[in-house]
C-alpha cells in the first residue's frame, strides 16, 4: 500500500512535506534491509573475520573482556551495509525518480549495477593494493624500537572503514555520470575546476585516511584518477546525447 501511494505521487507535483515523507519512507525500508542483513549475518561473522584478518601477519590482541563481541558486531555491521547496498542504491533512486524524464528512468537497473560495481571495486582495490601496502608502512614505520601490539577492534575499524571509504569513493564516475545527466555538471566545468578538485582530493584523503602522509596518498592519487575518469564519462554522455537529439530531430 505505502509502495502503491509513492507510485502515484510519482506523477504529479509533490509539497515539501510530502518529499519528507517520501524521504522518511526510503530511509525506514534502508534501514530495515541493513537490521535483516545484520541478523542474517552475524553467524556468520567468523569467516568474515578471517577474511579481514589476512592482510596482517603480526598477533591480534583482545584488550577487554567484551572486545570480541564488540569485534562480531562491528563486521556483522560491516556485511549488513555491503550487502544492502543494492537495496541502498534502488532506494536512492526511487527518491529522486520522479525528477527524471521517462526516457532516463528506464536506467535504474544499470544505475544499480554500476553502483554495485563501482564499490566493488574500491572494496577489492583497499583490500588488494591501499591495506597490504598501508599496512606494512604503518606498521613497520617504528623499525626496531616500537613492536606493534594491536587491539583487534581497533583493527577491524580500521580495515571495515577503509574498505568503505574506497568502495564509497569509486563511486564518484557514476555520480558524475548521474549529475551530467540532470544537467547539473558538464565536461566543460569539471575540466574548469580540476585543480580545485586535486586538492580537495588531497584534503579527503587526510581527513577519511590514518594521520600519515603514506595512507593519504593512497586514497588521494585514486580520487584524481578518478575525477579525470568522471570527466570522460561526461564527455561520452554528452556525445552520445547530442546524437541522439540529432536523431530525434530527423
């Protein structure tokens, strides 16, 4: 019934109260989805510590009575918002949905895929290449005279956030693929503002990265790479709808 009434609001204006309530209805079915993928998870958080536990050789430490049940939630939580993302992504898009022309609504199957894969991506390239090399740094950063001796909490927020941020961040084509498609960003002003964009890549990646310059480059060097990405997928975009306008009006 709930679905049935946003359907119909979909073709007619809605008030600002009614795109709140539309808001509160796509967060609520969101959060829903992460609650049973949470439950569904969590016998299985094991394995999913052993996973996340392979980019670190040295000896894991349990400092509290309760840290490794804390640890199973953290990576149940983990799991619940990776495996709800495509959920996410439907949701998002049925919001901003009934902004869109017919012709670009027929996109959400590949809206979802893409945004699905683009994390994946990100996932794997911190899980292969930014955690191994990171982790190996940091660690070996004190030489000598600093043995490590780390909690597994602590590195478990730390593996489980990095691995968000990247998947999050290699979002950034499909959102520029999405912006250009509403018109609010064209080739011409991303190419404008790239030196803008290299050092607010740089900024993120002090921010969302551990406090060293090694962890920041690590995030900052993939942002520009992909900001220049998003550029030519702009540019394709724009291409591809110039000759398609070409066509409509022949």
């Amino acid at each position: 019934m709930a679905q049935q009434w946003y359907a119909d609001k979909d073709e007619k204006n809605m008030s600002l109260m009614e795109h709140l309530e539309e808001l509160r209805y796509r967060l609520i079915v969101i959060l829903l989805t992460a609650v049973g993928c949470f439950l569904a998870l969590y016998p299985f958080a094991e394995s999913l510590f052993i996973l996340l536990r392979a980019p670190i050789q040295e000896q894991l430490y349990m400092l509290a009575p309760a840290e490794a049940f804390v640890v199973y939630l953290k990576l149940s939580l983990f799991g619940a918002i990776v495996v709800s993302l495509p959920m996410t992504l439907y949701q998002i898009w049925a919001f901003v949905a009934p902004g869109l022309y017919v012709k670009e609504k027929k996109y959400v199957v590949s809206f979802i895929a893409g945004g699905t894969m683009c994390f994946g991506i990100g996932a794997m390239f911190a899980y292969k290449v930014m955690l191994p090399f990171g982790l190996s740094f940091l660690l070996g950063y004190g030489g000598n005279l600093i043995k490590p001796v780390i909690s597994v909490s602590n590195y478990i927020s730390f593996v489980t956030t990095m691995i968000l941020v990247f998947g999050a961040v290699f979002e950034l084509p499909l959102i520029a693929l999405f912006l250009a498609r509403v018109g609010m960003i064209t080739p011409a002003g991303l190419k404008k503002n790239r030196r803008f964009a290299i050092l607010g890549a740089f900024i993120v990646g002090a921010i969302l990265t551990p406090p060293d310059a090694f962890s920041q480059i690590l995030l900052s060097v993939p942002l520009v790479i992909l900001y220049e990405i998003s550029i030519w997928v702009c540019v394709i975009f724009q291409k591809k709808s110039e000759e398609e306008n070409r066509g409509e009006r022949i």
